[in-house]
C-alpha cells in the first residue's frame, strides 16, 4: 500500500509556484493577489480561508481577507463582489462556502467576475471545463487529478466510481475524470444519496473517489483488493479526549480499506493540503493571463 501523500505533494506544488514568484518579483513583475471573502464565523470556514491567507503569504502572493458579519445583506455581498471585480489590484478571488441562509448562493457565484473566479465555481468556467478548455479547474478535483498524476496512478479504461454529487467535488470530479487523456479517458459512475446497492458498486471500482461527509462510509468489505482511494471527507466527529473536543474524521475507514488498498489518501494529510495548493495554482495562472 503506498499513502497518496497530499501533504508532501501539495508542499512540492507550492515550493514550485514559489520559485515562480520570485523570478516575477526578480523582472520587478506584480505577483498574484488573491482575495477570500468569508461571510459568518462558522468555525470550519475560518479554519480553512485562515489556511489558504497562510499559504498566500509562504508563497509570496499578496492577500486580502474580506471579513464580514453573519447578518450581511446579499445587496451588501453583491456590493463587495463588484468591487472585487473592479478592483485592478485583485487577480483572483474566492466567496467561501456556505454562505448563510438567507444569501442566494447561486447569485453570489454569478456575479463574481468569471475571469477572477479562482474557485473555478462560475458556470463560465464550469462549463469550460466539461467542454475541454483551459480554464480554472475546482480546486479540490483539480487536486486530486495532480495526486493520480504524481503517483502514476493509472485511469485510462479503469472503473472510477464518485461517491457525493456536490457541486464543488463530486460533480466536476466526475467530469474531470471522464475527459479525454490522462488522469483522465476513466469509465465514471457517479453515485448519491438516491444510490441503490452503493456497495455492489464500489466493489467494482479500480479508484474510488469519496466525498460523502460521512464518518468512515466506506469499509473493507466495499472494496476491492488493489483499489486506489481518494478520502475527501473532512468532518468534525466530537471527541472528548482531543483537546480540541472533536477530530477530523475521512469519509473511508482507513484500518479496513488500507489494508485491501494499493494506493489511498490519509485524513488529514491527503486532499485538504491539495486543494489550497490548486487554489494558489489558479491565482498564479489569473495572474498571467492578466499580465497578457
Ligand atoms: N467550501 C468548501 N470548499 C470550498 C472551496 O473550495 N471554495 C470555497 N469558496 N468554499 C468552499
């Protein structure tokens, strides 16, 4: 069994996207500036837009944090996307999900500027990538093509299955996955919850990608011997002797499936460090484009 290590990889990635920055600074170039918009203080988001900020600043980008209370009108959201749009300090920026309740999701995604939508959550670039066009890749899927790609994992004609139809994983995973050439020219099944028999599926599947948010979903008897595992779920399970009071738990329960698996990502350590990584990757490549 070989780990599918997201850490070391995403840490490669970033060492690269550094060197880059400093041959820009070195032809006294403007490097990337990226955004983050966090709407509330749920406590997962603010781990996460504090982690892509850090990883912003390891890398020599410029960032802004965009803080705003929970009560924040969609009129007032709208108003701070357009100035973000218009803003021609800003490359890439990214509205972090899920906003709350009363704020149109949806809205928000498409009025943010497609050509600074780093998140690659806009239907413009959706749409790109299903047609095959260069555009921002979803920076979770987009990860998790770069982990295969890395570790040599073979995808052409092989049986994926995607568990989760999510718009920002389990969809565009499927797409990703089922495009021409490698990582992709794979046979793809996508399941969900309305799913029936999940685990006669799964026991057909030369790579399962997971992302389902349930604790350890998937267990040694759904899979098959020599499968490739990709664990995207990151849930907060309580636990009273952890000091935080909870752990992160992964959708695949890793002592059963490692043991039957050749290739699999640890959680923590596996697609959450990929996913920051890609995210710098696509502010790096707003960047040029704008430089052009
Ligand atoms: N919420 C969970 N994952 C993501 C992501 O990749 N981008 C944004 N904007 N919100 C998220």
């Amino acid at each position: 069994m070989q780990l599918l290590d997201g850490k070391k990889v995403s840490e490669d990635i970033k060492n690269e996207i550094a060197v880059e920055v400093q041959q820009m600074k070195s032809r006294g170039e403007k490097v990337p500036h990226l955004a983050a918009v966090i709407v509330g203080t749920n406590g997962a988001s603010l781990t996460y837009v504090g982690s892509k900020v850090k990883s912003c600043e390891k890398v020599g980008f410029e960032s802004t944090l965009v803080s705003l209370p929970e009560d924040t009108t969609e009129e007032a959201l709208l108003a701070k996307v357009k100035e973000l749009n218009a803003d021609p300090a800003i490359d890439g920026y990214i509205v972090q999900l899920p906003l709350p309740k009363h704020i149109d999701e949806q809205k928000i995604l498409l009025a943010i500027d497609a050509d600074k939508d780093v998140d690659g959550f806009h239907p413009t670039n959706f749409g790109r990538m299903a047609l095959e066009m260069e555009t921002f890749l979803p920076a979770t899927p987009y990860g998790i093509m770069e982990l295969l790609e890395r570790y040599k994992v073979e995808t052409a004609g092989k049986n994926v299955v995607v568990i989760g139809r999510s718009h920002i994983v389990g969809r565009p995973m499927s797409i990703l996955l089922s495009r021409k050439g490698y990582p992709g020219d794979a046979t793809v099944t996508l399941t969900h919850s309305r799913t029936k028999n999940i685990a006669e599926i799964t026991r057909e599947a030369d790579i399962i990608i997971s992302a389902l948010g349930v604790p350890y979903f998937l267990k040694g008897d759904m899979v098959k011997e020599g499968v490739t595992v990709v664990d995207v779920g990151i849930t907060r399970v309580p636990d009273a002797t952890n000091p935080k009071g909870y752990v992160i738990a992964g959708d695949v329960d890793f002592d059963e499936v490692s043991k039957k698996a050749a290739f699999i990502t640890p959680v923590p350590g596996g697609v959450g460090p990929m996913t920051i990584a890609m995210l710098l990757k696509n502010t790096l490549l707003a960047r040029s484009r704008r430089a052009k």
